[in-house]
C-alpha cells in the first residue's frame, strides 16, 4: 500500500497504468473466456455480439462511471459510500458484497478446474484428448466418482493463491501482480487467436459468429446479454466503487472508462473468434455454455501441432484472468469487513475464504449430480433451473447484478445526482466531454433499459422453462 504521498490513511494505487491494469484484471476473467463464448454461442451468435457491444457502450460504460466516481469522491467501500452520501441507499452496497461473494463461491470452483486444467495438459494431455467429454464430467466434476481434485483440492489451491495476494494489500499484491498478467494475457490470446482462424473448417465459425440473426431476438437473450456485460464488466455489486476509491483526484474516470470497457470487450470477442471457430473446426459438439472452455476445446489442442503445450498455455492464461477477478471480487468483501466490521485484513480474508470453499464444493457436486442423470451436456434446459450451480449463476448474472446495477444508476441520476459525478470526474482540471449525455443516460435511459430488460427477461425466461 502506498499511503506516503496522500497523506491520508487510504491506499492509493501509485500509478495510472497501476489502476486501468487492475480495473481490466477484475473485469477480464472467467467471464470473457469461459462464460462469454457460450453465451454467445447460445444467443444466435452475431446478433448477441451486436446487442452486447450496444450495451456496453450505453449502459455498462454509463453504470461504470457512476461506480467509480461514487467510490473516488467518497474514498470509501461500497457501503461505507452510502452511509456517508445517504444512509437509506447502504442495501445497494450490501447487496454488492453480497453478490460479489455469492459469485465468489463458484468463481473460486471454476478457478480450481483451470488449475486442474493446466496440470492435465502438463502430465497427462493423452487422457483428455481420448476422451475430452469424459475427462471433464469424470476427473473434474466427479460423475461416478468423488470429485476430489476438482471440488476440493484445486479449488482450495485457486482460493489459497486469491488469499495470498489479497493479504498483501493494493499495491504490493494486486497492482503488482497485474502490471505481469495482463499483458502476458492478452499476448497469449492473440497467439491462439491466430492458430484458431486458420483451422480447416473454421469458416462455419466466422459466419454463425459474423451473421446476425434477428429470429434469436427476444427477451431472454437481452437479459443474458445485459447481465453478461455488467458481469464482465465487475459492475453492479460496487467492485468499481471500491476500486475508484483508490483512484488519484487527478486521474481521468471518462478516459480510463473507456479504455477499461475497450479491453474487457475485446478480449471477450477475442475468446469467442478463438472458441467458436475452433469448435466449428473440430466437430466437438458445443454443448452447454460451462463446456466450451473445457471440453471443447480439447479437441481444438488435439488437432493442433504442440496440443498439450497450447493447452498448458491456454488454461495459464484463464488461470490468470480467473486469478485477479477473484482477487476483486474478494477486495469488495474485505474492504467491508475491515472497514465496516473492524475486523483485520488476514482475519477478513481467511474467514471469507473458509465459507467461501464451504459453499463452492456444493457447486461442483451438484454439477455432478446433474451428471449423473445424465442430462447436462443434452441440452435439457427446462431442467436447469432447480439445479443449485445454475441457480447461482441465474441469481448472479440476471437477478442480482442487473438490480444492483440499476440502483447505482438511479442513486447517482436521481439522489446524489449527476452534476456531482461530473464534478468528481472534472476536479483537477480533467475535461469530460460526455458530461451531457451521461447526466441524461445515467438519469433517464440506462434505469429505464435495464428495468426493460429485466422485466421482458424475467418474463421470457420464466416463460421459457
Ligand atoms: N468480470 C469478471 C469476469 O468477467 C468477474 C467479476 C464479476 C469480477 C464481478 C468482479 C466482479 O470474469
């Protein structure tokens, strides 16, 4: 933490790079490699690329910059914000850490399945490669067996390494580790970008990803697309806020923004022109949205020369993004915890890590269990809601991340209000030329589309199974 030069008691991060590096390391994750292709895929591919591109640039962009400079002008965590502001809003921050935690225990899973993914590829890659569908449903998620690595032993070793970096503080953790990670990231995408394209057969690819069909239009889709991009984005449970309370008064909040939603939104496109064309190649059936970045993909490395090492590669890179938006993730309880609860950094993160792994186990095992009856990969998807795993998810990505989002939106257009964000962004000097139409965006048209959106979701989706 570098507290020296602020002369307050609050960490800042020392550099501008510092803070764009670790604000794309939360919203680079999981959620671009692993979810966003599936969900791509699922929603008509190009049409759901369209929509999601729209709504980042409308909405998440709005919705971010009202987190950051809600966050940077009170120099507090998510609930802390609102005390200060107006203490009838300190649900929304509560509501934040709640589901950024909920997210937590089933991030920190996934998270131990790619380590258990880069030590596949390191010992055994021959065994995945026989049998992709099986490795996956058998060695991680334990279909006729206890799955011992991937609900226990690598989810623990994902958890220890978030815990590790967490206990260090901004700087010395966080901001370090990513200045490393994310270059490293997105070099390495590039490079199976390249190798992805050009398979044989990835054209069939390409066009379902570049054509856009209007049919798959409908509610649902909207909603996935919308709580996609506020997920990727690390929007809607105050990660942002507690990030821009880091941020120097002299930073630029538009600028970093927009750079901020640029990455995070390439790297997503990237993934799906790397996953989607090279299952298309292969022939490996797609299958739910969780196999792409697992199954399917293990035919991709078999058919490429150095497979095993692609492989290594590639689920390093996963491991990485997972890593530093878990840390986030984590950040938002902590801050709380300390900052709210008094209690000490270590004890704060080593309790929320404990329950956090308590309730990821159940996460794999009942991905297991869905398994066992043989449903998962056929696409029964009027079954998916009981199940506990894709309940997480639905609660997270189309319940509670949408709402919490919107409340940010209407708690910095109708209460605190919008000349005070632009105040905050303009302090030092710092032009922000979208003052107008993000007072009219954050005030009347992002609450209005998201409680559309949600609404025709909920609607649809409920319709739907
Ligand atoms: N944005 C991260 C991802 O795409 C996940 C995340 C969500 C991180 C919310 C922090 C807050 O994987």
């Amino acid at each position: 933490m570098s507290n020296k030069n602020t002369g307050g008691s609050r960490a800042q991060w020392a550099s501008s790079l510092g803070f764009i590096l670790a604000a794309a390391g939360s919203a680079v994750g999981l959620g671009n490699i692993w979810k966003f292709p599936g969900r791509a895929y699922e929603g008509g591919g190009g049409l759901f690329i369209l929509i999601y591109i729209a709504i980042v640039i409308l909405i998440g962009s709005t919705a971010m910059i009202a987190e950051l400079t809600v966050g940077r002008a009170t120099q507090k965590n998510a609930v802390g914000a609102f005390r200060q502001l107006a203490p009838r809003w300190k649900w929304v921050g509560g509501l934040g850490v709640f589901t950024g935690y909920v997210i937590l225990t089933y991030y920190t899973q996934v998270g131990g399945w790619v380590l258990q993914y880069i030590a596949g590829y390191l010992t055994s890659p021959g065994t995945i490669f026989a049998d992709p569908k099986g490795y996956f449903l058998g060695n991680v998620l334990g279909a006729d067996r206890f799955p011992l690595g991937g609900a226990i032993l690598f989810p623990f070793l994902f958890i220890a390494c978030v815990v590790l970096v967490i206990t260090k503080g901004v700087e010395g953790g966080i901001e370090r580790f990513n200045k490393v990670a994310m270059p490293a990231l997105f070099l390495l995408l590039l490079v199976l970008l390249g190798r992805a394209v050009t398979l044989p057969g990835a054209g069939e690819g390409l066009r379902y990803l570049l054509t856009i069909d209007l049919k798959a239009l409908n509610g649902s889709t909207l909603l996935a697309a919308l709580g996609q991009a506020f997920y990727s984005l690390s929007l809607g449970m105050g990660i942002m806020c507690t990030y821009g309370s880091y941020v120097k008064k002299t930073e630029d909040l538009g600028k970093n923004t927009a750079m901020i939603c640029t990455l995070d939104t390439l790297v997503a496109l990237i993934a799906a022109f790397i996953i989607i064309p090279a299952v298309f190649a292969t022939g490996v059936e797609p299958g739910k949205g969780a196999s792409f970045a697992f199954v399917s993909l293990a035919g991709v490395f078999e058919q490429m020369p150095l497979g095993a090492f692609f492989g290594v590669l590639f689920y390093t890179l996963l491991f990485f993004a997972a890593l530093t938006s878990a840390i986030s993730l984590l950040e938002g309880t902590v801050a709380y915890l300390t900052e709210e609860k008094g209690l000490s950094r270590t004890r704060a993160t080593v309790l929320s890590a404990v329950g956090m792994f308590l309730i990821g186990v159940v996460y794999t095992l009942s991905q297991a269990h869905y398994n066992i009856r043989g449903i998962w990969l056929d696409g029964a998807s009027g079954l998916t809601f009981p199940v506990f795993g894709d309940f997480l998810e639905f609660l997270t990505d189309r319940l509670l991340i949408p709402v919490g989002a919107l409340a940010y939106c209407i708690f910095v257009g109708w209460v605190w209000g919008p000349h005070r964000g632009v105040a905050e962004i303009e302090r030092e000097g710092v032009r922000f030329p979208f003052a107008k139409p993000w007072g009219l965006l954050v005030k009347y048209v992002v609450p209005a589309a998201i409680f559309i959106i949600l609404f025709a979701g909920m609607v649809m989706g409920l319709a739907l199974s």
